[in-house]
C-alpha cells in the first residue's frame, strides 16, 4: 500500500512540473494576430501644437501595446492598455516644441503593426538674432574678407524654415547704407564684408520678421608696419636682474604712409649671439610701441631687434660685472661674506642670493643685507685639515683657503 502511496505522489509531484512548465512556456510566448491603423494624424503641425491620432484595432482588445515616437532629438516609448477597437492617442505637449521630422509607431509582440510620419513646423523668430562674426579687423592692403552669421530661433529654440528671409544692412565709412535680402539654408543666413580699401568702421544689421540683431561693427585698418626704429629710452648697463631695459620705438607707419592701427602687434627679440633668449610682445599707441625687458643677472652682449616682416634697426646692449669685490673672512666659526660692493661703489642690493661650498662638501645659502652676509662654518668642515670657502655671487666666484 505504501508503495503504491509513492508511486502515486511522484506522478502528482511530475504533473505539477510539467504543468508549471507548460503555464511558463505560454506566459512569455506573444504571438500576435493583432492589426492596426493610424489616422487623423497630420503632415505637418506648428511647434507647441497638441498632436493627436486614432488608432483603429482587430485583435488587440485588453492587449498592451507601444506607442513610439521617433525624431530627432531620440526615441520615447508610451504604454497603453486597448480597451477598444478604435481610440484617440494625445501626446504629451513637450513632444511638440522640437521642430523636424518624427514617425509614430504603433508596436505589439515586438511587432510594427502601423507607423505614419509627420513634421513639425518652426514658430515665427523671437527675441534677438543669435549672430556670429569672422575676422573683426580688416587691412586695407590685404585681400581680406569677413562674414556674418546668423541663427535666427523661434520661442522653443527651433532654427527657422528655409523658406524665412533675412534682411542685412552694412554700412561704411562715408557710404551709403547697403541692404541685402538673404534665405536661411540649413539653418543659418549670412552675408560676407568685403574689404573695400577704406579706413574706418563697418557698421552691420540685420532682421527677420520683427527680430534684430545686436549691432555688430568691423575695423578696416591701415597695413602691416614698413618700419620699425628702437630707441633705448632707459638702461642700467650691469648685470642685475632687479634691472628694466626700457625700449620704445619711433611713431610706426605702413606702406601707404598711415600709422598703423592702435593695438597692432610688435615682437621685441632678445639675442645672445646666434641664441634668442627672450621674446617681448608690445602693443601700439598711437603708432608707438613700449617695452620694459629684464636685465641679465650677469655680464652679457644682448641684440634686440624686431621679429616679423617688418625691417628695422638693431639695438646692441653690452651689460658688465655688477660686482666689483666680494671680501671674505672667517670670526669665531663663521664665514664673513662683504661689504660686496658693486661697479658703482655702492653695496649690492639686499636679497642678492649667495651659494656657498665648503670643501666642496658642504652646501649653504644666504642673502645679502647691507652688504653682508654671515653663514656659521659646519663643524665638520672645521675638522679638515684645510677649509676652503667658495662663495658665488652672480656667476662671480671668489675662493677663501684658512
């Protein structure tokens, strides 16, 4: 009896897995008899406008579907319940704002049942012009150009269709103003500035429909620089970089007789034989441009002339010793250092640095002031046989053997 209890249980306990088994199979299995079809949906819709749709439907009452929207800016999914055959669809209004093209769909089981497609218009433009300049400065001797660009949007940031218009106006020197009607083509309207041999400002403006944009303006300067003559205006002839070179130039015109536009660039270059060391860029004032170049630390034969295509005279600057002696003496386990007087007897200025060696050993800085300064000897240098002090100032090097 108790067998036959078994056998009977392990048949239930078998039905109940192949049952399961089946119900799991059926639940994930969809195969979809449904059909569906989109109507009332437009062509073309304005920004911020409600887009609607009917759906008609066979074989899909109580079924879940998917309702996508595909555009540009990506893909959003919506779920929805059929509770019958034929319905309205209304998407949310932030679907709308964003102009392009965009196709619905309509998904069950996987599986596309209808998709219809439409286009969403740009608004008027609002607010101000969102605008782009090339090259604000022209040369009257150059064949250069520039350009100006213009995005203009509607209130959702939409760029506008290419069927809208932009009107330009320029205005010269002198001249009257000229006025230009431009389309927009893929997305932007723009009009180029040509250079048309005259100094002075261009002032330019634009609008479509009742937006503006903000006032632009280009300069039309005199040419590049013909010459360039230096003149040392101030020099401290040593070696001290506490020390300014102070350099100008004479007034400075271009090729037609003009001098050249405030704020042109000039390169002030630094030479030491055949190796520049430094380069300085200046600025012009009224034609005139001001350096102020540090001195070397040490004697130097400097060259300073002008970088660029512009020709000019050559500046040679000779920088001696700053330094004419450094005294050294030992006091009671300290090294002594001055008075280190300088080329023009006068004390060297306070916060010179100061390297010291001893015995090629040991290693100490200190600072001027006053002339002096006072380092204490390392005991184990005192232990020597010899001590010898090396004290550098400058590149200047004096020895001290007790």
């Amino acid at each position: 009896m108790t067998r036959y209890y078994l056998s009977f249980l392990s048949l239930g306990i078998l039905f109940l897995l192949f049952g399961c088994t089946f119900e799991t199979l059926e639940a994930v299995t969809c195969m979809s008899k449904g059909k569906g079809e989109i109507s009332y949906l437009a062509k073309r819709y304005r920004a911020g406008d409600k887009i609607k749709f009917k759906l008609k439907t066979e074989n899909l009452k109580d079924e879940d579907i998917l309702i996508v929207w595909d555009s540009k800016f990506g893909v959003r999914y919506f779920d929805k319940t059929v509770f019958s055959e034929e319905f309205l669809y209304v998407f949310p209004d932030s679907l709308s704002i964003y102009s392009g093209f965009a196709t619905v769909k309509v998904v069950h089981c996987d599986r596309i049942l209808c998709q219809e497609s439409t286009y969403i218009e740009s608004l008027h433009p609002v607010g101000s012009i969102e605008s782009y300049i090339g090259p604000k400065t022209l040369a009257i001797d150059q064949n250069m150009e520039s350009m100006l660009c213009l995005i203009p949007t509607d209130k959702y940031g939409n760029a506008l269709e290419n069927t809208e218009k932009v009107l330009f106006s320029t205005k010269y020197r002198n001249l009257q103003t000229q006025r230009v009607t431009k389309n927009i083509d893929n997305l932007l309207s723009f009009i180029k500035i040509e250079n048309n041999q005259q100094v002075g400002k261009v002032l330019l403006g634009a609008r479509c429909v009742d937006t503006y944009i903000d006032e632009q303006e280009i300069s039309i300067v005199q040419g590049p620089m013909k010459e360039v003559n230096i003149n040392i205006v101030e020099l401290h002839p040593y070696g001290d970089d506490r020390q300014l070179i102070h350099l100008n130039t004479d007034v400075i015109y271009d090729v037609k007789g003009n001098i050249i536009a405030d704020g042109s660039s000039v390169i002030f270059l630094v030479q030491e034989g055949d190796k520049v060391i430094a380069q300085y860029q200046a600025y012009t004032v009224s034609g005139i441009a001001t350096v102020f170049i540090e001195n070397p630390k040490d004697a130097a034969n400097w060259t300073v002339s002008i970088s660029g295509a512009a020709k000019g005279n050559e500046v040679h600057l000779k920088f001696e010793d700053n330094i004419e002696s450094i005294p050294l003496r030992i006091e009671k386990e300290h090294l002594i250092i001055g008075p280190v007087i300088g080329s023009l007897d006068q004390y060297i200025p306070d916060g010179t640095q100061v390297s010291i060696t001893f015995n090629n050993r040991f290693y100490r800085d200190a600072i001027i002031e006053h002339g002096f300064a006072k380092v204490e000897i390392p005991k184990n240098a005192l232990a020597d046989a010899e001590l010898v002090s090396e004290v550098t100032i400058n590149n200047i090097t004096v020895k001290l053997i007790y």
